[in-house]
C-alpha cells in the first residue's frame, strides 16, 4: 500500500504527527532517524530553523490531526491558557506609569510585583458605545486622511486637531474598549498607511487601558501612533505598495520613514518629547533587529515597545495584500514565538491577555457550525464572548440577528454534555462567507434595537435548556 503524505509549512506542525521527509536530505542535519514523531514544542522549533516545509505520514501521525491551516493546537493550548490566566499585579503596569525618562526596562533590577495603580472598569454598555464610537471612527479618519495628505504636500499639521482626536479615543477606549476595536477590525481591509495609524492607535490605547496607564500616556500613545507613519508620505509610492516584502536597498530607503515623520514634526517645533521618544524607537526590536538605531532590550523606552508591539500585530493582521494576512488566532500564536526575540515575553503575554485569543471583530465558526463575529469580550473567560450570528449551518445569510453570550450559555448548561456547550472551533478572515462591513453594522443594530422582524433578544437560556431536554 503506498504511503500517504501530506506537505506541511514547519508553522503548521502540530505535537503527535510523524514527519516521514524534509525538504533537504536527512545527511544534512543531525537527525540519527530518517523519521520521527513531533513529541515537544522544541520538536517544531527545531524544524522551523532547519526546514521550510515537511512531509507528514497520515497513516503513522498518532493523533488524527487534520490540517487546515490553522494554529498549532498543542501551542494554541498554552496561549489559550495564557489568555485566561488572572491579570497579576505586574511589573509592566508600574513601569508604564513611571516618567518618560525612566521608561526602559531592566530585568535584573525591575522585576517585581508592584500594586496596580489604575484599574478602569466599563463604563458603557457596548451597545451605548458603539453608537458613539461609530461616529467617532468617522470622524477620525478624516483627521488620519488629512495628517498624511498634509504631510504629502509639505502643510503644516493641525496639532490641536489631532490632540482632540487622540483624547476622543482614549475617552471611548476607557469608558468600553469593544465599541471602537470592533470597529478597528471591521475597517481592517482599508489599509492605507492614515487608516494603519488610525487602528493602531486604537489597538495601543486598548492595550494601554488594559495595563493601567495613566491617562496622559494613553494620550502620548495616540498621537503618537497617529502621526507615526506621516514620514511614509514622503516615500515613492511603489514602495508604499510593496511594503511587506521589501528587501535590500528598498527596505533600507523604506526605514527612512522614522527619520522622515521626526523631521516633519521638527520643522514644527511643538510635539512634545514623550511623543518623539515613542515614534523614534517605536520600530526598534527587543533582539537589536528593529531601526534606524538598532537599540535593544532596556534601551527601547517602555512606551515605544508597546507601541511596536501593536504595529507589528497591525501589519501582520491587515497585509496589502489580504490573502498574506494571519487571523487573529495564527497572530496570537505568531506573537508568543516572539517572545524575548521580538518583543519583551511579559509584554507578548500580557497582550495576549488583553485582546484574547479571539479579539472583538474576529469572524468564528461555532460547534454548532453557525458562523458568527465576535462582538464583545467577557471579563471572566475571554474564549466565550458574546458573538452575532450571521451564518446558519448551511453558511446561508440568516434571516434573523441574535446575539449569543456563550458565557453565559456555558454557565447555564452546566456539566451538560460537550456536544451542547457553545464553543468557537474556528476562525476566518473578514470578508470569508462574503460577510462585509455594511452586513454586520447592520445586523448588530437590528439584534440590538428590538426590530421584531429581523431581531431577536439576546439568547433565551431557559429556551435552550428545553430545547435541549427534549
């Protein structure tokens, strides 16, 4: 019978599968076997340093794992744990509201549980605040398109404006983070560099809040992820256009970018240092990979990593080309292998925490095979949030919104059977199943207004018990 065997990208490896060829012959490296099972995670690392791809033996994988593309369960299993973990008293929070000058860290002399200083609790009710934050988001795209097309055309930037259209966002973010990122996620095909700066800063504030920053740095944090990437406007356009796959001298002329934005704001004369600090380093790496200085570890400010941080899952998210983009659960997983290579592990991790491994916005596929969109995190298990159906089983339009607080569901079933637990199995791409921005603001209003045509109340759970009984 011949052997069965599956091409596998060393990202996609999974603990229990046999890896039967490389894609260089076995004398190459220091492997005694010419075959193995993947046992450990140091398995995979391994492989990802040697190969590129693998063959997978179907008959012989000892655990039936069908791949699609999607996230490493085995390491999946950590991150997801990593995400429910209870917030600790961190290191990070302390440091982050100490003074710009002091914004570095220091393993050897700054690890420390420390008391949180600031702890913000929802204020709104999602559904109060996304009407808001959609006008709000509106809104502050303009100011985003207008910052680039001034610095385009050499005008002088609306400072005032955009110091309003940072507090605005900072103001929503703390009062429900959700409203403005599930919209962040909604627009994330736009991805004009105005429209990058607009989503990042939201991402950073919501990180920020997350820590207990101080208001004042949430603010620094906006602006200066606002203005971040204006020195981009000065840059060919054939560059802008192939920006994630630059190399050599265009990746060089790229990196200019940084300098270009701290030479515009120059001429002004007006940004205040915490926010130069954080746009001068914010693509430095904690590994000394990053630009123009190649700083690292305790020399990149606090701020400016956070702010890289939350770029780099921006830009991994919301490719130029959107077929290269990862779903939110690969980035999840993208990010904690950069721990300490990349960016700071207690960093990584606590924004793993922060966003969870499914972020409001993220289209899922549930147990029952209903697709739906996430739609607001719930504070004590972040992998049962409340989510809006928007595919039946049959992956048909539905023809009535509900929204579902799997929570809650969980909480009420009890030790029912798995098979009736609500739970997410899968995630896509906004725009998979030809689901579009219009559909679900649209579908959200009506779950939410009482349209008794086309809505209905959040899940009846006394409802579902019968059902289930019977």
């Amino acid at each position: 019978m011949a052997v069965k065997t599956e091409k596998v990208l060393t990202h996609n490896l999974a603990i229990g599968m046999y890896v039967s060829a490389l894609d260089r012959p076995w004398l190459e490296t220091d492997y005694l076997l010419e075959g193995f099972y993947i046992e450990t995670i140091k398995d995979i690392e391994k492989l990802e340093r040697l190969c590129q791809f693998v063959y997978i033996d179907i008959e012989l994988t000892r655990e039936k794992i069908k791949y699609n593309g999607h996230a490493d369960p085995s390491l999946l299993s950590k991150i997801k744990s990593i995400a429910n973990t209870e917030i600790t008293f961190s290191t990070i929070r302390t440091i982050a509201n100490t003074d710009i000058k002091d914004l570095t860290f220091s393993r050897k002399s700054k690890r420390q549980n420390i008391r949180k200083d600031n702890e913000y609790r929802k204020s709104t009710t999602f559904t109060t605040e996304f009407r808001t934050a959609n006008q709000l988001y509106k809104e502050i795209t303009v100011t985003a398109s207008d910052l680039f097309a001034n610095a385009q055309t050499g005008r002088v930037i609306d400072m005032p404006t955009v110091k309003r259209t940072a507090t605005a966002v900072v103001d929503s973010v703390v009062r429900n983070p959700d409203a403005l990122l599930w919209l962040t996620r909604l627009h994330e095909k736009d991805t004009h560099s105005h429209n990058r700066s607009l989503r990042t800063s939201i991402w950073a504030i919501a990180f920020a809040r997350h820590l207990g920053l101080e208001k004042e740095k949430m603010n620094n944090l906006s602006i200066a992820l606002l203005l971040c990437n204006i020195g981009k406007a000065k840059l060919p356009r054939e560059l802008l256009e192939k920006e994630d796959e630059l190399e050599g001298e265009d990746l060089r002329e790229y990196q200019k970018h940084v300098d270009l934005t701290l030479d515009a704001l120059k001429i002004m004369g007006r940004t205040p240092q915490a926010i130069i600090t954080i746009i001068r380093a914010h693509c430095e790496r904690f590994d000394g990979s990053g630009y123009p200085m190649g700083l690292m570890e305790q020399e990149i400010p606090f701020l400016a990593q956070l702010a890289g941080l939350v770029t780099y899952y921006e830009e991994i998210t919301n490719r130029r080309k959107q077929e290269n983009s990862m779903d939110p659960t690969r980035a999840v997983e993208h990010l904690y292998r950069l721990r300490d290579k990349k960016f700071m592990a207690e960093l990584v991790e606590e924004f793993i925490r922060s966003i969870g491994i499914y972020p409001v916005g993220s289209i899922v596929e549930l147990n029952s095979k209903e697709i739906a969109i996430i739609v607001e995190q719930h504070s004590r298990n972040q992998l049962l949030p409340q989510v809006l159906i928007l595919r039946d089983i049959n992956r048909k339009p539905v023809t009535t919104y509900k929204v579902l607080d799997l929570y809650a569901i969980n909480e009420a079933v009890g030790e029912a059977s798995e098979k009736i637990r609500p739970k997410i199995i899968n995630t896509y791409s906004l725009g998979t199943f030809g689901i579009d921005v219009e559909e679900v603001t649209e579908g959200l209003k009506r779950a939410t207004t009482g349209d008794k045509k086309m809505a209905e109340k959040p899940w009846d759970i006394k409802g579902l018990l019968k059902k289930m009984v019977s």
